[in-house]
C-alpha cells in the first residue's frame, strides 16, 4: 500500500509584490487568490497555510470590462428594514480603491480559519508606496 505524502508548514515566509495597473478585476483577483492558497506551489496541500504574503499595489489603476464602471453595485446591508445601501463601481473606486480587490479576493478564498488567515496576509496599498521594502519582496508580472 502506498502512502500519501502530506506537507508540513515552511519555516520560512515569501513576499510577492503585483503591480494591478491595467490589470482585469476578476482575472487578478483569482490569479492572487491562487498564489495565497498555494497552488502553483508542489508542495500543495488543501488544509496548510504556506506563509506567501502578497503585497498589491496601484489598486486604484484597476479596469474591468464593458459597462460594469458605471453599472456595477455593492450592497451593503445593516439589517434593519430600509437599511439597504448601494453604491457603484466607480464611485468606491474614487472612494475606497483597497475595497474593491479586498471583496473580490475575499470571496475567492476558502471560508473558514485557514481563508481569514489567508486574508490577512494580503496586504494592498492604493498606489505604488509600501513599508515592506525590509521584507525584499519578489516582482510577479501576471499577464
């Protein structure tokens, strides 16, 4: 009988710095989800953490297609009735720019203690200045 060979946690962590100018919401949001769960990595196993940190910048310069820059919606509801607010796209993206890749990566994470402690490890900054430069990230170009 074989036996199934099960990966122990890294000792140590890597740092990945991905610039999202230009980049398409959706396809960068599961390309990011991906490289936090650790599947590019051979060493994959569904339940460990792989301690990647993902640094993401320029989250302001995102684009996405057709006319969801004006049409798409976020609810947010407080519970009480006639709590139900709505904004658009475009006007949380001039608002809050870190919002939007957080709900869209977010949402492609496990749910659970392993997807918020992925989570937590995301850390997106509006423009291209960030304080982990002593962490000596390494540049990912997605294409």
């Amino acid at each position: 009988m074989n036996k199934t060979y099960i990966a122990q946690q890294p000792k140590e962590s890597k740092w990945y710095i991905i610039d999202a100018e230009n980049k398409n919401l959706g396809r960068l949001s599961s390309k990011i989800a991906k490289l936090l769960k650790g599947k590019n990595s051979t060493l994959y196993t569904p339940h460990i953490n792989n301690k990647i940190y993902i640094i993401l910048i320029n989250s302001k310069l995102i684009k996405v297609t057709g006319k969801k820059f004006t049409q798409k919606t976020y609810k947010k509801y407080s519970g009480y009735p006639g709590g139900l607010k709505t904004k658009t796209f475009n006007h949380i993206l001039y608002q809050k720019p870190n919002m939007i890749l957080e709900k869209s990566i977010k949402g492609m994470l496990p749910k659970g203690i392993l997807g918020r402690q992925l989570f937590t490890q995301l850390k997106i900054y509006p423009n291209n200045q960030h304080p982990h430069k002593s962490q000596k990230p390494e540049l990912i170009t997605l294409t």
